[in-house]
C-alpha cells in the first residue's frame, strides 16, 4: 500500500474491500483472471475505484517486470528492483528531474 499511496487512497481502498465478499458472494472466483473478467462485466465496478486502479496497477505490472529485469535479474536486489520498476512506471514525472541537481542536493545533504 505505501508504494501506490499517490495512486490510491487508502480508507477508501480498505472500504471498498470490505465490500468486495458481499458482491462476490454468488460468483465463482478461482484466480485473478475470474476476478478481472468478472470485474470488467459487473456494473458494480463503478462504486469501486481504488480496487479499479489496483487491479489496473497488477494488470500492468508483469508488462513492466519483463522490461525492467534484464541481465541484472540474477544480481538485483529486490529493493533495487521495486525502485527501478517505480522510475519506469512514474517515468513522465521522473523525465523531468535534473540529475546533477539531485546530485548536488545530496551531496550538500551529507556535508551539512
């Protein structure tokens, strides 16, 4: 959840969780693709946002794996990982920062 923080908002993602076993009560759900389709077809889905961008942010996110991990897969920790894959998915924002600047900033940060 602290990684999607600015994509969802979390009281309302933990509400619209606790909905989720009363609409799924008579639908039988064996993985996530029973979800999705089941998801995508339910006019219920509208009352659902935040489960909405979460499962638009899993549907993504192999895509994004495979781009990300390449020959580093073996060596990469998965902190590494989970930064590298944050900097490919948010890169329209990240484009725009100045890379000598971040550098500048934490290197007056660790001589103060």
């Amino acid at each position: 959840m602290q990684l999607y923080v600015d994509d969802i908002s979390i009281p309302d993602f933990i509400a619209q969780l606790g909905m989720l076993p009363t609409l799924l009560k008579e639908v039988p759900i064996a993985s996530m693709s029973d979800f999705i389709q089941w998801f995508m077809t339910t006019p219920d889905r509208f009352l659902l946002s935040e489960i909405r961008t979460l499962t638009r942010l899993v549907l993504v996110l192999p895509a994004t794996l495979r781009r990300v991990k390449t020959y580093m897969r073996s060596t990469m920790k998965e902190f590494r990982l989970n930064a590298c894959m944050t900097l490919h998915i948010y890169k329209d924002q990240t484009a725009k920062l100045d890379p000598q600047e971040i550098i500048h900033s934490l290197l007056r940060h660790q001589l103060s």
